[in-house]
C-alpha cells in the first residue's frame, strides 16, 4: 500500500486534480510524449508545460510574472476548460527529481497515475547541457568545461545541472513506488520510445484507460539539437510558453481564432524548421568517463526493474 503523506495543500471541494503526471525525466523524450497525449481527443493537457507547482524548491530562480502557478488555485485552474469525459494530466519531468513531490502529488491525488522515462546517464547529461546552452543558462559550449567549472562552484550554485544526483534512476523511483504503489507506476525507457513511438504510446494510453484506437499527432522523441539564431529561440520559446505581456498578448490571439489542435501543432512546427539544426560531436572520452562513474546506478536500477539495462545501454565492457 502507498505510505501516507499530510498534504501540503487543502484540496477544494469539488475540485478535480489531475488523473495523471509524467514527471520525467528531462531530455528523455517527455515533450514528445506530452505533445502526443495532449492530441488525444479523450485527454486534457494543458497548454503550460511543466507547471513546476510540486517541485517549486527545484527552481529558485521563477519569478512572480513567470507563467507557473504560485497557488493550488491557480494550478486547479490550468485543468479549467477539461471536459468531463476527459482524461486530464501534466508533465513536469523535475518532478522525478524532486524529493517531496511524489508525497505531496500523493496526498492530493492518491489515485493518479505516474509515467516515468528513464534514459542512459551519460547522454541525458550531455543533452541537458545542449537543452541548457539553447535556454541561455549554460554559457560554456564544452561540456568537461561545464561539469568542471560546476564543481568547482558547487557551493555558490543554487541548481547543480550536472550532478550524479539526477541519474540515481532507482532511489527516484522508489519515492513513487512507495507513495502510488507498483499498479500505477509506469516507468519507460527511452530507447523503447524511440525505437517504437506509436507502440509506446498505445502502451501509455493502456495504463490510463484511454482509448487506443484515437488518432494521436506523431512526434519525434527528443532531437538532440543545436539551437541556429539564440534570438529566433528565445522569441518563438516564448510564444510557446506564454512568457512576457507581448508573448501573452500573440498566444491569447492565436488561441481566440485556432483550434488546439492546430494551435500546438503549428508553434510546433515553427519551432523545428526555424530553430534547430545538428548537434556537436560528443567528446567519447568523456562520454565513457561519465559512464564509468554512472555504471553503479545503471547496475542498481537494472535489478530494482529486473531488466538488463547494463546491455541495453552498453555498460557491459566499462
């Protein structure tokens, strides 16, 4: 049985939380599976991603004007235009992270089901520092001089992008598994998502209890990318967001005069064909550094899901 938790917000009466959460993990092919629920005409996401509202202590730097909701009101809110009939549900991949979100996500809504993507340590960090370079809050383009530079800082820094923290994939899980129990634990690899997009999915929509004959938009699970013009970025990630008066302003326009559907679909678009091109080469010799310091975690979360992911992610010869 999941272990009991004070709620750390007053449930309203009549208030509906969601029936669902994918809480992660970052850069492990969330945003795809975010984008494809979402299309699903039985399911209700709404258009914020990442409402942060579980995992507020993982992110200092939100500010009052940011899009995130501050209270459970404002967080009820975002689920406002459901249908009764829907299945609705959030996607906040920090909240894996998190050491109090998988109780306080419990204590509200007990009966909610969790998806959890899990990908090999070594890359999801490699491709968190391109995610970060994108978003303007990393500055040094080599990854060694990233991580390096971070533990040398450690102490001063508020977020710690690169720690080993992130990657302990078993203890993360069994906060969820304690809180929810097995039954309503789904966790994923991101291999299986990107070898099998649509069977992942039809997976995904079997845990739920959705159904699996509605059409869901296709979406490529987690290009690793570079960003072309940091400025285009920052302007078209706003829009997508909602950030700012101007970017709330354009968003509030497109919504009165499209469709949701069309509406996520073509900001979608617009963010690949005018923001991304390929990625740097990765630097190998690092890359096997970090699985080597990474190997204990991957043998540790092979046992705890009895499935061998020591082979699956090349660990065997490290």
């Amino acid at each position: 049985m999941p272990a009991a938790a004070a709620p750390a917000e007053q449930l309203p009466p009549g208030a509906r939380m969601p029936d669902f959460f994918i809480v992660g993990h970052h850069k492990s092919g969330t945003t795809a599976l975010y984008e494809m629920l979402r299309s699903h005409p039985g399911i209700f996401m709404p258009d914020l991603k990442e409402p942060l509202f579980f995992a507020r202590e993982l992110h200092p730097g939100l500010k009052p004007e940011d899009p995130q909701p501050n209270t459970l009101e404002e967080y009820l809110a975002l689920f406002a235009e459901a249908r009764a009939d829907q299945l609705t549900g959030e996607a906040t991949p920090s909240y894996l992270r998190s050491q109090t979100a998988a109780a306080r996500i419990a204590a509200l809504a007990p009966d909610a089901r969790i998806i959890a993507i899990l990908r090999e340590p070594a890359s999801f960090l490699s491709s968190m520092h391109l995610e970060l370079l994108k978003d303007h809050v990393e500055t040094e383009k080599d990854f060694r001089k990233a991580i390096e530079r971070e533990q040398r800082e450690r102490d001063s820094k508020p977020v710690l992008w690169y720690s080993s923290d992130r990657v302990r994939y078993a203890e993360q899980l069994r906060r969820y598994h304690t809180a929810f129990g097995a039954e309503q634990v789904l966790v994923l690899i991101y291999d299986d998502f990107r070898e099998d997009n649509e069977g992942t999915v039809k997976r995904v929509l079997r845990f739920l209890g959705a159904d699996e004959s509605a059409p869901v938009s296709a979406s490529e699970a987690n290009r690793t990318v570079l960003v072309r013009s940091p400025r285009a970025y920052e302007f078209v990630r706003s829009l997508y967001l909602g950030r700012g008066p101007l970017a709330r302003a354009l968003k509030a326009l497109i919504k009165l005069f499209t469709s949701r559907r069309l509406r996520h679909g073509g900001l979608r678009e617009l963010r690949d064909r005018v923001l991304y091109g390929k990625p740097r080469a990765s630097d190998e010799q690092l890359m096997l550094e970090l699985r080597r310091q990474f190997k204990p975690e991957v043998q540790a979360l092979s046992e705890y899901l009895d499935r061998d992911l020591i082979a699956l992610w090349g660990y065997e010869d490290i």
